[in-house]
C-alpha cells in the first residue's frame, strides 16, 4: 500500500543512510516503517504526537522542511523512539510528496545541515 504519492532520496540522503546502516543493521527497514507510521499519522491523519517539528528560520516557504526526532531504530535496543536518529525532509502537501534529505544519529552530530537544505530549497 503505497501512502505517499511520491517519496525520493537526495544523493546524500542515500550515502547518509548507507553510512549509518553500517552501524546501525535495521536502519533501512526502520525508515520504511517510520514513513508507513509515523509520517502517515503527522501528514495525512493529522495525529501529532511531537516526534516531527518544522524547521523553521530557513526562509523557505515551500516545500516545508521537518525534523523527525521520534525514530525508532531497532538497532538501538531498549531506547525506541528515542534512539537519537534525526530525520530531515521536505514535504509538499499539493503534491503529496516526501523528499528525503538527511539522516544522522546525534550522538555524531548535534544538528541539521542547514546548508545543505538550502542548497536544494532557496531560491
């Protein structure tokens, strides 16, 4: 069941994830449910259960940028959704399409990379 219409990967979204899924073995099958679940409630159900905030301060009106802090990864036993993986991705409502931008565990890095953002999104 397919519940976005569109879901892509930025090249570095792609080297991000192939990194970490080193580290971390379940990391891809756990972005599939994070998307299935947790992206489903906050944009199509309208549940927000505080795991995905806007990225705000960027200067982009379109698409919105978030940042999941609710991701579980099974790799990291006994920590769930508090597992300190950060999901940064954009999403157009009209389009109903998720573009995912980058992925980090936070114990490696405390924040987004804002420059990468707007490299793709300032226009």
């Amino acid at each position: 069941m397919k519940i976005f219409r569109e879901v892509d990967y930025l090249p570095e979204f792609k080297k991000d994830l192939k990194k970490l899924s080193k580290r971390f073995r379940t990391l891809e099958e756990d972005l599939e449910t994070f998307i299935g679940a947790q992206l489903n409630l906050y944009h199509k159900q309208g549940i927000d259960n505080k795991g995905v905030v806007p990225i705000s301060s960027l200067g982009i009106t379109t698409p919105a940028v978030y940042k999941a802090r609710k991701f579980a990864c099974r790799s990291l036993k006994g920590r769930g959704a508090d597992s300190g993986i950060r999901v940064i991705y954009a999403y157009w409502k009209d389009k109903d399409k998720l573009e995912f931008i980058e992925i980090y565990f936070k114990g490696d890095k405390e924040n987004e990379d804002r420059q990468r953002i707007l490299s793709y999104y300032k226009k």
